[in-house]
C-alpha cells in the first residue's frame, strides 16, 4: 500500500537573537512635584545615578490610584525595568516593561515614540529568546503564549514599519517570522490542528519562513480535518513552488488515492515514472494503483481489469528488482496473487455449498486458487523477513502490511496443509496489537 505521511516537522531556531544593550535616553527633569509625581522624579534620579534598585522603588510607589494610567511613569517604570533586565537578567523585569510599554502605545502612541520603539524592539527580542528556548525545552504551550507577545510587539503601529528606522528592523523581521513558524510547529505538534492552520498559512505566505516543511504540515492539518478542498489546492501550490520535493509529492499521490481517483492517479504516476525510471517508489504506487482500478468499485471489476493486472504485475517486478527488500512491495505484490486467490476460494466455498455441489468444477478452481497462493508464497515471505527483522519499531503501514503478511502466511500454509509455519504465523499475528 502506498505510504502514508505524517510529518513531524521539528523547528531549529538555532542560537537565539542577541539582544543589544538599551541605550538609556536623558529624560528632562518635569517642572511640577504635585502628588505621586515626587516617586516618578526620585525614580529619575536613581536612574540617572544608576541606582537602579532604587529607581525600581521610587517608580513602583508612583502607582498609586492618581497616576497607575499617567503616561510618565509608565515610560519611566519601561525605561527602569528593562535598565534592571540587562543587570540581573530576570525574566520578569523585561516582562513587566512590556506590560508598561503596551499600555502606554494604547492610551499614547505618539509619547517619547523613538524612545518607547526602541524598548518596544528591545523587548520583542527578549520574548523571542524565551519563547525559543521554551520550545527546545518542548514546553510548547509555554513557547506559544511567550511568542504572542512577540506578535504583539510587531503589530503594534503597523507592524514592521514602525521599527524601519531602527538599525535591527531588518533582524526584527526574521525574528517576527520565526515567532509566527515556532508557534505554527507547537501547536501542530500539540494536535491543535484549528490553531495551526492560520499560523502555517501565515509562515507559508511569508518568504523568510516558506519551506517544504510548512507545506507538508499544512497539507497534514488539513487531511486531519478532512478538509478535501483546501487540502488538494495547498498541495497544487506546494508542487508548483517545489516540483522536486518527494514528501510533497508523495501526498499529492495520497490523495489522489484516498480520494478514489485513480485515473488521475495512475496518470500522476505514469508521467512521474517516465521522469524517474529508477525511482522504485513511484513503480511500487504505480502497481499498487493499478491494482486498485483493476479491484474496481462496489465489487465491480473494470472490463480491462486483467490488463490492469498485468500492468500492475509488470510494475511490481521492475520496483522490486530496483529495491527487493522493500517489505511494502514484497507484501503488496503476493497480495496481487493472494487477492486472486481469495476471490476463486469464495467461489469454491459456494459451489461447496450448493445441494449438489459440482466437483469437477470445484477441483478446477483449486487448481488455480492453490497456483495463486503458491505465487504469492515468496513475496509474502520476503515481506515477512524484512518486517519482522524489525517488528519492534514497525508503525504506521508497515504495521499494517505485516499483519497482513501474518494473515495471509496463516491462510497459505494451511491450505498447503503446513500446520506448524500455519501455527507460528497465527501465534505471531495474535501477539501483534
């Protein structure tokens, strides 16, 4: 059976972003000292003297009832905290100036803007770091709520525009992409494909972060939702972008097969083959989807279905001489006999049923059922060798493939009248999960 995938795309930020030093900018001294204004000077003055435990004082007593929402000492608590930051690296600080600083931006936009841009930028680097590193550590739900505040840095007043005088902006840039791609990955890592889906088409619409990857887990989320249609054309625009890319390419074929259409499988397949006539995965689904237009649908066999056989057959032995360890081919191969050979078996069980059942009919139809099985016998033992060298770490179809090779194993011998390989492959079978 053709190979089902499932990516699990692991995001590699590397060495997080530096964050340069903030440049404390020389605020003028206010004229008045009326009401909790006394704290904000004080904590001035600390920070001009660089006593930044004491500016940190002054400022958190200047939020009283009168000036918690008074744009200075917003600025100031901004300018004294991220001061500490660079001194202590407590995450805390950082994040408590951001607080500052995002509510400031929404009662003043305008207030000491280059100042408050800079520590804006400042900030939106020191999220990122951490939201990184809570990534690599796989705390990705922590990582998603840090990298919303990045987001949040970007967006505010305009998005990147508004950090375009800034020496870094270019370096911000890179930094908002890849907070938007770590989120993407998280959340699809945590199954929350609703989640996932807007912030992938977001990283694949952005040229710093489009890749194969992103692609491949789009397509993935989508086929979680079963949604068909957004499915095949994220698919039609990964093959365009990335022609060469064999996952993508792969589950362009998936779907084509999960959705039944076989003839625009098989010519997909057809014209990839005459690309790549080595390439043994692309003969292995060639026969494979021939082998499924040949079973027809509803239990109705196409007209042509014994020249789909043969091509089928035809494609299976030129996949195999190119990979004859390919326990999917193997497997897939015997059960084009095994198959024939079930279909004749059930036609034997109904002429045995009948009141007056026709021997010499039913002992022709043995002829040929016993001749099929015996065909399958090989390919079904090779695929038997190669999967159970490695039952323990079988997933996915080669899981599947193997039990179906036990099973048919089982069927086989007995009929061969081999009682004990008949009872080592049914112990095996019923050990398997």
């Amino acid at each position: 059976m053709m190979n089902k995938f499932r990516v699990f795309f692991l995001l590699v930020i590397g060495t997080a972003f530096s964050v340069q030093s903030f440049a404390q900018v020389k605020t003028a001294k206010p004229a008045a000292t009326s009401g909790d204004d006394k704290f904000i000077i004080a904590a001035l003055t600390a920070l001009k003297a660089n006593n930044l435990d004491e500016a940190k004082t002054q400022i958190d007593k200047a939020f009283g009832p009168d000036t918690k929402d008074k744009a200075k000492a917003l600025f100031v608590k901004a300018e004294i905290y991220v001061s500490l930051y660079q001194q202590s690296k407590s995450a805390g600080l950082y994040q408590e100036a951001a607080k500052a600083l995002f509510k400031l931006v929404e009662m003043k936009p305008d207030y000491e803007k280059a100042t408050v841009d800079q520590l804006l930028f400042f900030t939106g680097f020191c999220f990122f770091n951490d939201g990184v590193k809570a990534y690599n550590d796989h705390k990705f739900s922590e990582s998603i709520e840090i990298m919303k505040n990045v987001i949040r840095v970007h967006d505010i007043n305009g998005g990147e525009k508004k950090f375009e005088k800034l020496t870094m902006a270019k370096q911000f840039d890179t930094v908002y992409a890849n907070a938007t791609l770590s989120m993407a990955n998280s959340a699809y890592t945590l199954l929350k494909y609703e989640e996932a889906i807007p912030l992938l088409i977001t990283a694949k619409n952005n040229p710093i972060t489009k890749s194969t990857a992103v692609y491949e887990c789009l397509v993935d989320a989508y086929n979680h939702q079963k949604n068909t249609r957004d499915v095949y054309s994220v698919i039609e625009e990964a093959r365009a972008a990335y022609p060469e890319d064999l996952i993508i390419r792969n589950q362009e074929l998936n779907y084509y097969l999960q959705a039944g259409k076989y003839d625009d499988l098989v010519r997909k397949l057809e014209s990839a083959a005459v690309k790549e006539p080595n390439n043994s995965e692309i003969l292995s689904n060639l026969a494979f989807a021939y082998l499924q237009m040949a079973s027809g649908k509803d239990g109705k066999r196409p007209a042509n279905a014994a020249e789909l056989l043969a091509k089928s057959e035809d494609a299976f032995k030129n996949a195999l001489k190119l990979s004859p360890e390919s326990g999917s081919s193997n497997y897939n191969f015997g059960a084009l006999y095994f198959n024939q050979g079930i279909d004749i078996n059930e036609q034997m069980n109904t002429i045995a049923a009948a009141a007056t059942p026709d021997q010499r009919k039913y002992d022709e139809l043995k002829v040929k059922r016993d001749a099929l099985f015996s065909k399958s016998v090989p390919y079904m033992e090779k695929a038997y060798t190669v999967f159970s060298g490695s039952e323990a770490n079988l997933r996915g179809d080669d899981h599947v493939n193997y039990k179906g090779t036990l099973s048919a194993l089982v069927k086989v011998y007995t009929d061969q009248n081999k009682p004990e390989k008949a009872a080592e492959m049914k112990k095996k079978y019923d050990a398997m999960k």
